[in-house]
C-alpha cells in the first residue's frame, strides 16, 4: 500500500479498535457502530483526498496527534448517537473529549517544533475541532434547547455561505483570539455536558460561548467584507466604426463584335481599356480595383471574379 495512504487507513484501523473497546466494555447500539464508522470512512477518504492533491508522502508528526484526536471524536460520536436510545456513559463521554480538547494544544507545539506546519494539518486541524464541537453541542442540546445547536452548526453554515457568497473564502490573517475561542467551545460545552453546574449556570455558559462565536465569526467576516474584491463596471465606449465611401459600381465585363455600343463609365472613374485579339472590343474595367486571381479571356487576362 502506497505510505501517502497508510496514515488515514491507520486511523481507519485505529478507529475500529476503538469501537469495539467500546462496544465490549459500555456497549453501542447498531446506531452507535454505524455513526463511528460512518464517521472513521469519511475522515479517511477526505484525508487520503488532501494527502493526494498537497502531494505529501506521508503523515508528519503533528498530523499523526491530530490523527489520534480524530480516533477520540469518533468515539464521542458513537458514544452521542449511542445516547438517543439509551443512557450514556457520561463520564466516559466526557473524558473522552476532554482528551481530545488536550491534544488540541499538543499538534501545533509538535508541528512547530518539528518545522511540519503545513496547509493540510492546519486544515485537518480546524476539521477536527468543528466536528467535535457539532457532536457535543448535539449531545447538550436536549436538555439546554435547540438554540445550542447554533454553536456547533455556525462553521459548516460559513463554508456553505462561501459557495454563495465567494469573497466568504477570502485568506484570513491568523489571529490568536480566534484560536482562543475555538478552543472555549470544546470546553464550555464540554462542561455543559459534564452537567456539574445548576441549570442555569449551564445555560449562562452555554450563551457565552454562542455570544463569543458570534464575535469571532463577525470580525472575520467583517473583515472580509472589507477587502472583498470589487468590480466598478465602466459605461462601454461605443466603438468607433470608420465608414469606409462605397465603392463605384463596377463595369460589367461584356465582350462583343466591333461596332457594338460603348460601355458607361463608373463614376468618377476613368475607364482602363484591355486590348483583345480577334477583332474584339476592349473590356472597360474601372481602376484602382484589388486584382485577385486571374482569369483567361480570349487570349487576354482579367480578374476572375469579373468573369461569369
């Protein structure tokens, strides 16, 4: 198997082990093993995917730690989908992602250190962390409202809004508050879900960190809005089309016995003669005219397209 390949089946390998850990010692429903594979198959497709177009030989260090939190949130994916048919293991659920969370601060320190930044680990990154956010903020909303699903959808609504809105998926700067926030929705919704705080106190964490989204996701759309490329369409010059004076009518080509009557002339043209043999009278051409290919007329040569 190819190496640019084996990482993402590594993790897809990883993945399986995970949930059948689970499945032997908390137990996943037919939903449960179908969400966490579902969900393992597209992470590895859409790795081997970016690993194919960025031309990568292989995993870097930070990526494989990033890898290893993919394995943790499809594990907090099966464990939520497990959850609307049965109780769930909370505890486990939680740690699971707060693990996850952790790790979040350990792949840009490796990728740092190690000189592996990359467009394709940053990417893998961000993907990541939204996915798990989507997850947790699923698994809360039951008990906090549907209100709280608007903190794990706002990023997937952004990248939709870009296929429409083109100057949506702009560069942006990096921003260290923006990371900060990010990092805030794991956790805020992470204790949410922990449910170790009176249901008010969890509502009021849980509208700080939609509050602290909406911010983030303004400025940087405000941003873009700012610098959005703009196309001023100037009124278009009418083109200026020289009219050329129209052409004298050209004689027409007549050949005949001596004797016969003369031809008019053009106006404003003096007629050129061509002398003929065999007692002929001269062909009255007008002059000045484009002589294209020539033509044999009784021995005397005229342009071709004159002749019938």
């Amino acid at each position: 198997m190819p190496t640019v390949r084996s990482g993402p089946v590594i993790g897809l390998t990883a993945q399986l082990v995970v949930l059948a850990a689970l499945a032997a010692t908390v137990g996943l429903t037919g939903a449960g093993w179908l969400a966490g594979v579902g969900y393992a198959a597209v992470t590895c497709l859409a790795l081997s995917r970016g690993l194919r177009r960025s031309g990568a030989s292989g995993l870097g260090p930070a990526d494989r730690v990033t890898l290893t939190r993919a394995v943790l949130v499809g594990a907090v994916t099966a464990l939520v989908v497990d959850s609307f048919d049965r109780p769930t293991p909370v505890g486990l659920l939680v740690t699971v992602a707060a693990v996850a969370l952790l790790l979040d601060a350990v792949d840009g320190q490796v990728a740092r250190r190690t000189g592996t930044v990359s467009a394709l680990g940053a990417r893998f990154d961000m993907e990541v962390d939204a996915f798990l956010i989507l997850v947790l903020s699923v698994y809360v909303a039951p008990a906090a409202g549907s209100w709280v699903l608007a903190i794990g959808l706002m990023r997937y609504v952004f990248v939709a809004a870009s296929a429409v809105l083109p100057w949506l998926g702009g560069s942006l700067p990096p921003r260290l508050w923006r990371k900060v926030v990010a990092a805030a929705q794991g956790v805020l919704l992470a204790v949410a879900a922990a449910e170790v705080l009176p249901r008010s106190w969890t509502t009021l964490v849980l509208v700080a960190a939609l509050a602290l989204l909406i911010e983030s996701f303004g400025r940087d759309v405000a941003w873009l809005w700012r610098r959005r490329p703009t196309s001023r369409r100037q009124p278009a010059a009418r083109p200026r089309v020289a009219v050329a004076p129209a052409p004298a009518p050209a004689a027409r080509l007549v050949t005949g016995r001596a004797g016969a009557t003369p031809l008019a002339r053009a106006p404003g043209h003096t007629p050129v003669a061509l002398p003929l043999t065999d007692g002929q009278t001269p062909v009255i051409v007008p002059p000045l005219l484009p002589v294209p290919a020539m033509a044999t007329l009784s021995g005397a040569t005229v342009p071709a397209h004159w002749t019938r």
